[in-house]
C-alpha cells in the first residue's frame, strides 16, 4: 500500500487543482507554496534531518585512521588482555573448534585521555576490521525511539561498510557508553531506556558466526553506573581496565610523541616522565606540545629541557595569569609555599621540584612535588607526613604573620580527605570503624584531634628554621622559581650552619 501513496496523493492534488480551478479560484499562490514545501523537504532530506524527525537518522559516524597497538604508549596489560580477546575474533575457525564463542563486546574502563579511543582505532586495524565511532551523548534525544533508532543505523551501517569494503570483521566504538548505558530506573527516562534496550537487542542479534562479525568496545569512566544488563556475559563480556600510565609507560608515551619535535640533545626524557607523575596519555602529549610552543616562542629551532618543565606546570596548573598581586600578598604567598617545600624537604628529602610564586590557573605560587617512585599502597606514617606537607603552609604563615589567610583552603581539604581514607583504613585511634555509622560530630572529634597533632608537629619542625625561611624568602621574591637542586643546597647549607 505505501508504495502507491506518492501516486494517489499526486491523483487527489490534481483533482483538488481542477476543481479549485474550475470553481474560479486562482491556484497559483498554492502552486507556489506547494513549489516552496518541496524545495524545503529536499534540501532536509539531502542533509539527513528528514530521516532523523522520524527516529531514524544515521548515527554519525566517524572513518578510521590506521593505528596499531605500537602507536600507544604504557598500558602493557590493558593491550594484552585486549589482543587477547581479538585474537578469539581473527582466530575464528581455530577457537570455534573448541568451542569457543567470540565475545561480542568489551568495555574498557579508565579515566579520560588514557588511551581507550586509541586502543579501539588499534582493535580495528589489528583485526583488519572497519571502524566506526560514535559517542554516547548522539544517542540522546528528546523525542522517544530516535536514540533507539540511530543505534539500529550505527549496526546497519557498520554491516553495510564492512561488506562494501569486503572486510570480514567491524569494530563498532562506543564512547562515554554510560550516557545511554546507566541503570534504568523504571519509566523516569523512557528515551533512555529504549536506545539502551536497542542496544542489548543489537548486541543479543550479533551472531558471532555470521559475516561480518561485529565487535562492540565501548569505554566508560564510570562503570559503576552501567546497568547490569549491559555487564552480564555475552554482552560486554570483557572488561579491561586503561589506567594513568606508571613512570615507565609515561616515558614510553612521550618517547612516542616527541617522534617529530625537534629535541636538543641534552633533554633528560625521564626526568619528565618522572615529574609528570600522575599525567594521563593526553596530557603527556600536552606537555610534549606546549614545550615545542615555548621553544617556538623563544624562537629557538629545538626544544629544550626547561621548555618541558615549564610545559608541564602549565598542564597541571594552567596558563601564568598576569594578576598583579601587591608586595604584601607576594611575601605572605612565598612564605606559605616555602612552608610546604621545607616541610616535603624534611620529611621526604629530594621531593621538591620546584618552588614557584608566579601566578597560575586559580593559584597564586604552588610547590611541584617529585614523587621518586609511584605508589599504590600507603602506609600510616606516610599519609601523616602528607598531611603535615599540606599544613605546612597554613603553619608558615602563623608563625611569620600570626595568623592564617584563605589561601590554605585547598590544602584543608585536602588534608580532611586524607584523614578521611586514613579514618576508612583503620589507621586512626578509633581503630575499625564503619564510616557510616560515624556521627557528624564524631568525624568532627576525630579529624579535629588527628590536625591538631599533625598541626602542632609541622609547627614545631618549621620553626626551627626560621633562618632558612627569611633566606629562601629573598630569592623567592627576586626570581620567582626556586628550582629543586637550588633549594636542596640552600637547606644543606643551613643546617650545616645551624649544626
Ligand atoms: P576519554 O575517556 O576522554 O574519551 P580516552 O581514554 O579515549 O579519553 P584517547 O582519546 O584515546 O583517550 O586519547 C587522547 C589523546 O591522548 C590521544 O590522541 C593521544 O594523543 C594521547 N594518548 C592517550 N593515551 C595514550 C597512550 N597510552 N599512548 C599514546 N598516546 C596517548
């Protein structure tokens, strides 16, 4: 019956037409709106809005670059565990005689610029599959079924492509897979649930025999909000968690991407890799890309070592803003960064980095710290001297100006959060406790008690060196950075002093 309905709403236009006409009326401005109506509809079809008022758009879809797993830095077991899981799909015949099933889905899990979008592009060339890409958030719509619908386009259009391209295999990649993918809460987001349930019914229609076999790998960085639905085997059958890269993978990813910038012989590559602890993948090409502006900057044809280390301040802090600050703010400032720098100095020697009073992003002077090795476990005594690290500021500036300022506010909460964990941990007075059962009042007792003795020690520690702090002060306020090697030969020769 559709098929006619062009030619019979064509027949009844005409007859309309004659009878208008033959009534006397004058048709042309209908003639004429009716002209306009169809230019409009063309032009919305040829972009493909008609198609997407109806629920049904093409996802949109981005083509592949060929990228292989030797392109992405670090994240060794995340690229095995992968290559594993792929090997089920390019040894097809091999595992289906042990009767093996391919997975249909793996979810990669991690903290954003990590790598995940990479190691998908990787999946696809190492399975010599087509790729197509979508994000989370084009699948949301206000109208019922359009997510549902373009989530049926993508895996048309995945199957379409591969076959086009004679390819056996696709990789469809879902990015932010939480946006669609989070609990279903029984009828409060119907748009919701019905691209989510578009997507289990794909996937459940994914027979792994079938050519082309599609592979589904979608990232998160909340996989505690995905619906079970999704989690249970013979959906996102593997799960691969893509973490911050350790200092050897974040040597490896900037080895990678200093490929083509022009470095003077004499940059120390894992210097930076150390100082750049903490630093997802995306941001060690940051670095990588704001030193290469710097040496461009000072017009100079290679880049230079301190190019990276100002690099990588401007991606931890941001950019230096030209806030004029009086003298007063100034001093108060260096003093309280030097009572975090002495206070690391001490309780963990060779830690600072630097010492900068230059203003960036939200922070007026801050303290690089140098972590020598990554740490995954902390220990009691450990997470006190963090603490007192944090205080150390807030105690400076009481012991020169005899009171504290706003500027420890960060570093409050910070400590507040590490008593936190410790209370979490069983590492305070109060033994194994369920956080839950702790009363406002009692975390208030707890966390009180725990500062207040911290407080009182770094205090004692600083002053002592009340000389080091006024000679430290000076240069501080001349150059604005007090580098770590300078600033350990300025303690040494204090103490040897003192001594
Ligand atoms: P998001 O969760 O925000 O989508 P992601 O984990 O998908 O992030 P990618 O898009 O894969 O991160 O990475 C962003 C950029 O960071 C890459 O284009 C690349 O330049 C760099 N990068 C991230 N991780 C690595 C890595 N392991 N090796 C090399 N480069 C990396």
């Amino acid at each position: 019956m559709p098929k006619y309905s062009i030619e019979i709403g064509g027949g009844v236009l005409v007859s309309l037409f004659a009878f208008l006409l033959f009534r006397g009326v004058n048709i042309i401005p209908l003639l004429l709106a009716l002209a306009l109506m169809g230019v409009l509809l063309f032009a919305l079809k040829s972009k493909g809005q008609l198609a997407a008022a109806g629920g049904r758009r093409e996802a949109r879809v981005k083509g592949s670059t060929p990228f292989s797993f030797d392109d992405i830095g670090g994240q060794d077991r995340a690229k095995g565990e992968l290559v594993e899981a792929l090997d089920f799909l390019v040894k097809h015949e091999e595992i289906s005689k042990l009767g093996i099933r391919p997975m249909k889905g793996i979810l990669l899990t991690g903290p954003p610029g990590t790598g995940k979008t990479l190691m998908a592009k990787a999946a696809a060339h190492y399975t010599d599959s087509v790729y197509l890409a979508a994000s989370g958030s084009e699948f949301v719509e206000m109208y019922v079924g359009v997510g549902a619908g373009r989530i049926r386009d993508l895996f048309k259009e995945a199957r379409k492509k591969a076959n086009k391209e004679g390819k056996k295999n696709a990789v469809i990649f879902i990015d932010e897979i939480d946006v669609i993918g989070g609990k279903r809460d029984g009828g409060q987001h119907r748009e919701y649930d019905q691209t989510l349930n578009q997507l289990l019914t794909e996937m459940d229609g994914i027979h792994t025999n079938e050519a082309p076999r599609i592979l589904l790998i979608a990232a998160t960085n909340r996989k505690e909000m995905l619906d079970s639905a999704l989690l249970r085997p013979g959906r996102f059958d593997r799960h691969i968690g893509v973490d911050l890269p350790d200092k050897k993978g974040r040597l490896h990813i900037l080895n990678i991407h200093s490929k083509n910038k022009p470095l003077h012989d004499e940059v120390n590559m894992e210097k930076i890799a150390e100082e750049s602890f903490g630093f997802s993948g995306a941001q060690l090409e940051s670095v990588l890309n704001e030193g290469a502006i710097y040496a461009m900057r000072e017009g100079l044809p290679l880049v230079e070592q301190h190019h990276l280390t100002m690099a990588i301040d401007k991606v931890m802090m941001g950019e230096k803003t030209d806030r004029e600050s009086t003298k007063e703010e100034r001093e108060r400032v260096a003093i309280h960064e030097l009572g975090h720098a002495i206070a690391a100095e001490l309780l963990r020697p060779g830690s600072v980095s630097q010492v900068a009073l230059a203003p960036r992003g939200g922070a007026l002077g801050y303290v690089r710290h140098n972590p020598s090795d990554d740490h995954y476990l902390y220990t009691k005594d450990y997470l006190e001297a963090q603490i007192m690290i944090a205080l150390a500021g807030a105690a400076a500036e009481e012991m020169f100006y005899g009171g504290r300022s706003t500027g420890s506010r960060n570093d409050f909460e910070q400590s507040l959060n590490i008593v936190r964990t410790m209370v979490e941990c069983g590492l305070t007075e109060v033994g194994i406790i369920e956080d839950r059962m702790m009363t406002p009042d009692r975390w208030a007792q707890i966390s009180g008690s725990v500062l207040d003795g911290l407080m009182s020690r770094v205090k004692e520690m600083l002053a002592a060196r009340r000389q080091l702090f006024t000679h430290c002060l000076n240069i501080l306020i001349d150059r604005e950075t007090l580098g770590g090697e300078q600033f350990r030969k300025l303690i040494a020769s204090e103490e040897s002093l003192s001594a």
